[in-house]
C-alpha cells in the first residue's frame, strides 16, 4: 500500500473537511473514484472491534484487507484508507425498508414484494432485523 501525508496546518479539521481533502490527493494519486475503506483519527480513542486487535492497526489492516491502496495522513490528527471505487456496479436506490409490528418487532423489507400496505411487515416480504439484516435508516 502506497502512504501519502498531507501537511495541514490551518484551523482544527473534522472528519468531513479532512476526508475532502483526502478524496482530492487520491483523485491527484490515479484515483478515479476515491472511497475510503478505513480511516482513523488520533485524538479520539477508537475501541478494538474484536479480542486482541491492536487498537492503533486494526482499520489500517481492515481497510487494505478489503481492497485499501492508498493510505493518506491528514496533518497529524487523520488516516484514511483509500480504494478506487470506479469500475464497480452502482446499485441505485436499495428496494429496502425497515417496518415495526405491534409488538415493536423491526423488520427489513423488500419494498416489491410488500403489499400495498408499508404500515405492517408481511411475512412474504419481510425479515426480522437480527445481527445479519441491516438496519436501512
């Protein structure tokens, strides 16, 4: 993986400013559709998401282990993990929708098959939301 360390020294950056400029090098960097795959900040502690992960490492390993090729510092507060996106199908607008019964139950439903009805999840077109259905908010 490639590094690249951008020296900012203007007023304090958050998250959304620093990955605008990120997205900028990596665009000067061959990067046609920059996406970031990981990204870290050091004044903020980041917990390790599973035993022995190295809190310092992990999003660097995770990123590049999912297609991450560029890694790019922002002064010295931003790392991100850069893969370029272009290339890969667009999805468009995801035929999903969270619904609740009666009971408070979320569900993920496939908009097509539910019936005219999106007040209530139909067993045909839907799925109780658990620890493998995403929560489409």
């Amino acid at each position: 993986m490639r590094n690249v360390h951008i020296e900012y020294r203007g007023s304090p950056l958050n998250f959304q400013n620093a990955s605008v400029l990120a997205k900028g090098v990596a665009r000067r960097n061959h990067m046609q559709d920059p996406t970031i795959m990981a990204w870290h900040q050091n004044s903020y502690p980041m917990p390790a998401y599973y035993d022995g992960a190295n809190p310092d490492s992990w999003w660097r390993k995770y990123g590049e282990g999912n297609g991450g090729r560029l890694e790019i510092s922002v002064g010295e507060d931003y790392q991100f993990v850069m893969m370029d996106a272009r290339g890969y199908e667009t999805l468009g607008e995801v035929p999903l929708r969270n619904l609740s019964d009666s009971q408070g139950n979320q569900y993920l439903c496939h908009t097509s098959e539910q019936t005219k009805d999106f007040s209530f999840p139909t067993p045909e077109a839907c799925s109780v939301l658990d620890g493998w259905a995403a929560d489409q908010y």
